[in-house]
C-alpha cells in the first residue's frame, strides 16, 4: 500500500515538468510539418530567407524544444535520485516505512516511464512533423507496404513483444547503471559527483570488458556457441528468438546486479550530505 503511493508520489513529482513541454513538442511538429508543406505552394521571391523565414523559426524552436525534452528527462531523472536519497531529503525519505528496495525501485520504475513516454512523445513528433508534408495518400501506401512486408515475417507479434520487453528491461536497466553509479560516488568525502562520474564510467568499461571477454571465449574451438546452433537443426527463425531472449536475460543480468549495489550501498554505506 505504501509502496503505490510512494509510487504514485513519483509519477507526479517526474512528471510535473513534463506536462506543457510534451503538449509544447506535439504542437510545434504540426506546425512544423503544415508550414513546411504550405512552403511549396507559395512562389520564390527570389530571396532565400525571406521566403523561408516562417519555416525556419518554427523549426529551430521545435529542435530547440525536442533537445530540451531529452535534456529535461535525464536530469529528472539523476535529480530525482540524487536529491531524494542522497541529500538532505534523504533523511525524510528514509524515514518512510517503507524499505529501501521498495523506495530503489519506486524511483527506478518512475523514471522507466518518464523515459518511456518522452521516447513515444519524442516519435509521435517526427510522425506529426512528417505527415502534412508526406499526406495521408503517402502514409496509406507506407501502412499497406508495411502490412505486407509483416505478412512474409512469421512470428512478427512475438518479435514485437520480444522487442518491446527487452527494450523497457534495457531501459531500466541504464537508468540503474546511473543509480549505481551514482550511489558509489556517494561514499566519497568530497567531489561526490566527480566520483559518480569516475563510477558510471569504470563500471562502463567493466561491462565493456566482460563482453569482450564473452566475445573472445566464443572463438574458442568447442565453445563457439553460434557455430554449434548453426550446425544442428535450429532454423533462422528460432535463432533469432533465442538471441532476443538472450539479450533480455543479459540485461536482466545488468539491471538485478545494479540494483544489488544501490541496496547494499544505501543501506550499509549511505553517506549523506
């Protein structure tokens, strides 16, 4: 019960910004895309800029609010943690009856979907940029096309699924990097976010290491594991299945790991400011 509405208290809290610049994003692609589709109807005047001057403006300030949007979301998120557990607000938060895995989790849940949705608002922008330009005659041919392209792909909802699950769990999963990151630069005296910099990027380079390591361990006569489903009777289409479901279960492996280092660092070395 609590942890719904520490949750809930989340969703809010990271959210709150959010709700004119989203509306903001949408509303600029549509101008965007309808000043530049009214653009070639007009005659050139012969000068350059004044004949693109409308389009120009409208599009700067739709760039200048999409990076906004994508800056605005990775700083909620870090401030969201660092300010919660690691400052002063820290000593309220942990007051909570509530456990540190369930608070760790409500902040790491919070910002998956404060990511996700910027990620869905940031495409529904190029799509709405994209159609008064292309037409609705344009965009009924790219559906059918992409309807029969789907058609020829066997499996392709579960593919979807596979995709849209690895995506949300890789999403996470960078998202707690940050956090533990973030939480071993916390045990440092001084300069705590140098340290969590010099943290996200040894632990960066640790996992960069150990799939190198993989990599090399594969080309190992007997232990080449591509090779061997390659040579029994395992098809392309079943391949690629357990391939997606590797990747899931590899960055499951990374978010549980992450999510182990914030919760014994918080919870037997928290350090707050």
């Amino acid at each position: 019960m609590m942890f719904s509405k520490l949750f809930k208290h989340e969703i809010k809290a990271t959210s709150r910004i959010f709700l004119i610049a989203w509306p903001a994003l949408l509303i600029l692609a549509l101008l965007n895309g309808f000043t530049a589709s009214r653009n070639k109807m007009y005659v050139p005047s012969g000068n350059v800029f004044a004949d693109n001057f409308p389009e120009m403006i409208v599009m700067l300030t739709f760039i200048m609010v999409f990076v906004a949007v994508i800056v605005m979301t990775f700083v909620v998120v870090i401030m969201r943690f660092y300010k919660g557990l690691l400052k002063e607000e820290g000593y309220l938060t942990f007051t909570l009856p509530v456990t540190t895995r369930q608070i760790i989790t409500a902040k790491g849940l919070s910002a998956t979907v404060l990511v996700l949705a910027s990620g869905l608002v940031g495409a529904l922008a190029l799509m709405f940029w994209i159609l008064p330009m292309c037409g609705l005659a344009d965009l009924g041919a790219g559906i059918r096309e992409l309807t029969r392209m789907l058609y020829y792909v066997d499996d392709w909802p579960i593919y979807a699924i596979e995709f849209f699950v690895l995506s949300i769990i890789s999403v996470m999963a960078s998202i707690y990097q940050i956090y533990a990151a973030m939480s071993l630069g916390q045990l440092a005296q001084k300069h705590k976010i140098a340290f969590s910099f010099v943290a996200y990027v040894g632990i960066s380079i640790a996992l960069a290491a150990i799939a190198g390591i993989l990599g090399m361990m594969a080309t190992v006569p007997g232990m080449d594991m591509l090779a061997l489903i390659s040579s029994s009777n395992i098809n392309n289409q079943a391949m690629t299945h357990m391939t997606l479901l590797a990747y899931i279960v590899l960055e499951a492996l990374k978010l549980v790991a992450f999510h182990v280092i914030c919760e014994y660092t918080l919870d037997r070395k928290l350090n707050l400011e």
